[in-house]
C-alpha cells in the first residue's frame, strides 16, 4: 500500500521543480509577450495621442469601425496577403529544394549549410540597404535580368514600378529567411531512417516515387512548422518595406499593415488606431496559424 502513495509522492515532487524551473520563462513570456496584447486591446479602445498630455477618451469600437472603412486600411491588408503568398510559399518550396540538394551531396554539405544559412544571420536593415544598390539602375539586379531578356541598356525600374517594388521586397525577404528554413528543413530530412530508403530501392522504387511516398509523408510535421513559420513572418514584415519607402520606391503597393501601423503611431502619433491595427493583425495571424492546422491536421509521424 505504501509504494503507489510513495510513487505519487515522486511524481508530485517531479512536476513540482518542471513548475519551478519553467516559471521564470512564463513570467518573461507573459511580460513580454501577453501584457503586450492586453495593453494594445485596452488602448484600442480609446482616443489616444502618442505625445499627448491629456488623458484619453474611452470611444469603444470606433477606431475598428474605422480602420474597416479606410480604403488605406483595405489596402494595407492587400499589400500584406500579396507580399505573403508571393514570398513564403516560394520559400517553403525553395527552402526544401535546397535541404534535398544539399543532403543529397556526400562532399561539402557543411560548407552549403554555412552558405544558404549566413543571410539569416545579418541584420534586415544590413539587407535591405545592399539590394537597394543592386536594384539601382545601373545596379547588378538591373544588368543580370537585362542578359537574361537581351535587353541592353533598360531600366526595369525595380523600385518605380509597383508591380516590380513589389517583386523586389519578396526577393530580398526570400534571399534572407530561405537558408534559415532550409536549415530546418534539413534536420527533418536527416530525422528519416534511412532504412527505410533502403527497403524502398530493394523493392524497386525510384527516387521521384520514394520522395513523393516516403519523403513528403515523413517530412510533414517539419512542413507544417515551416508554413507556419514563415508565413507568421511575412505577415510581420516591416524593414524591408521601410528602406524600401526611405530610398525612393512608391509607398502604397507595398504598404503591409505592420508599415501602416509606424505611421498611424509614430508619424499621426494616432496611437490607439495604431492599437487597433495591431489587434487585427493578430487575430489575422491566429487565424492563419489556426488554418493551417487544421487543414494540415499533423498526425503523430511514425517510422
């Protein structure tokens, strides 16, 4: 009778030091990351000048209201979808081409890991001002597309055009994360028994068929991670978008909500809009984040 009270008596002790050795992350977690959202949804709420010395006037919804009736508002919401279905699914598909190359080389893979990963490791604002000299007309960007078109001499106007400005941030934001995810996706791949590839050649199989049967179906769990990922961080683009504007392009086709939201806060000093801004781009986010999950449905993978 004594050794299930003594078993519950360790278990208790067990989840008591989990409970201890978590805490301080949950308490940086809820400072960091919770209070935040409280503070932006109380503010939302209210009339509210960035540098303003009077106390704020309480309006309720007024500032939703507002947002889903600004066409500026609609149009930062299209600029955000545009941007992110045009970069993070090139990037998930890219990101595992790379990881598949790499892996299946047998020489050098760790120098092809250094060299996809090193753009993750410099700063967006170090990016976004070295493709800015290369979308320059007389730039690298401008005199390689002009060779591959056999257009000498032609301004393709990389930061002028809308639809090109466009085409531009999604390069740079590419350029940058896709060696970080190309990372994960390579421990993924690496996680597969390779057993179970041997068993595949034995029967027959070829490699298209084992990579579409055997490869993607284990894969999946890392797949999700890496949507989810990367779509969470075209969604909050912000630096690119910024340079971008700072250096010349036209500010309206690539005007994310996180780029709207600065300038409701910072420059209109408007900041319970900008609040409220925030707050829909979050229930966007979990919106998405939720979708994915469930038309994914990620099952327990087993070898």
């Amino acid at each position: 009778m004594q050794r299930p009270r003594l078993h519950r008596g360790i278990e208790h002790k067990k989840a008591r030091w989990g409970w201890v050795f978590i805490f301080p992350s949950l308490i940086f977690f809820s400072l960091f990351s919770f209070y935040p959202i409280i503070n932006a949804l109380y503010t939302s709420l209210f009339k509210k000048k960035l540098l303003s010395l009077k106390p704020p006037t309480f309006i309720g919804l007024d500032n939703y209201v507002y947002l889903l009736k600004s066409p500026d508002f609609w149009n930062s919401i299209r600029a955000t979808i545009v941007f992110t279905l045009g970069t993070f699914i090139p990037m998930v598909i890219f990101s595992l081409t790379f990881a598949m190359l790499i892996i299946s080389r047998k020489r050098f893979q760790k120098f092809f890991q250094m060299a996809y990963y090193s753009p993750a490791v410099l700063s967006s604002v170090v990016v976004a001002a070295v493709w800015l000299l290369m979308f320059d007309p007389r730039g690298l960007s401008n005199q390689l597309l002009n060779l591959i078109m056999n257009t000498p001499g032609v301004d393709h106007k990389w930061l002028a055009n809308s639809v090109m400005v466009q085409i531009s941030t999604m390069l740079v934001y590419s350029w940058k994360y896709v060696g970080y995810f190309t990372i994960i996706f390579l421990v993924g791949l690496a996680s597969i028994p390779q057993s179970i590839y041997e068993a595949a050649r034995i029967d027959g199989v070829n490699a298209w068929t084992s990579f579409w049967y055997i490869t993607l179906p284990l894969l999946k769990p890392t797949t999700i991670l890496v949507s989810i990922m990367s779509m969470l961080q075209c969604l909050k683009t912000f630096s690119t978008q910024y340079l971008f504007t700072q250096g010349g392009a036209p500010i309206e086709p690539i005007n994310v909500i996180t780029l709207n939201l600065y300038h409701t806060a910072i420059r209109d000093h408007r900041i319970g809009l900008a609040s409220a801004m925030s707050i829909i781009l979050f229930c966007i986010m979990l919106f998405f984040t939720w979708l994915q999950f469930k038309a994914s449905r990620p099952d327990e993978v087993s070898y």
